[in-house]
C-alpha cells in the first residue's frame, strides 16, 4: 500500500509540472507579435499596410507603437475603439506587437 501511495504522488507531481510547462508554452506563444496582430489586420491591413484612412503601422518606430498602445491603455490617449482594445493586451504583449510591426517593410 505505501509504494501505491508514493506512486500516486509521483503521477500527481509528473501531471502537475506537464500542465505548468503547457501553461508557460502557451503564454509563449501568446505573446507572438505575429500571432497577435492578426487582430489588427482588420482594420490596419494585412502585415500593417493599410489601404484606407488607419494608419499604417509596417515599418513604424517600435517604441513610438508601443507609447501609442501604452496611451490607448491607460486612457491618457483617446481613441475610437482603440482605448478598449489596448485594456487587452499586457506590457509583454505590447512590446510584442510593436516589434512586430516595426519589423516589417514599410
């Protein structure tokens, strides 16, 4: 009965860390600048060329992307919908979606 035990507890451990490693992959993944802006190509184009009247964000200054979606967050920039849409994302997100814009051609 004791090895059973010891055993039940070695599979709790082992299912356990799987899930914290899954977790931590995911959130990972997550935060993929690429994965995320996929989100904004509805209205800022495909890979941030914009055809119509919102900006283009391709090729723009990583760190001026990422005071705008900071502003847009915390309210101190006023937008449309964009101020809803920044309370989405983390800081970590935010630096992922700037530098992937300001990473693409412009």
């Amino acid at each position: 009965m004791k090895n059973y035990a010891s055993f039940k507890i070695a599979i709790v451990a082992g299912l356990s860390l799987a899930t914290i490693g899954m977790a931590s992959s995911a959130s990972a993944q997550m935060a993929s600048g690429q994965v995320l802006a996929n989100t904004c190509f509805s209205c800022h184009g495909p890979a941030g060329h914009s055809a119509g009247d919102m900006p283009t964000l391709a090729g723009k200054d990583g760190e001026a992307i990422k005071f705008l979606l900071e502003g847009y967050r915390s309210g101190n920039l006023k937008g449309t919908v964009m101020n809803r849409i920044a309370k989405g994302y983390s800081s970590e997100e935010i630096k992922a979606l700037a530098g992937y814009f300001s990473s693409q051609a412009k």
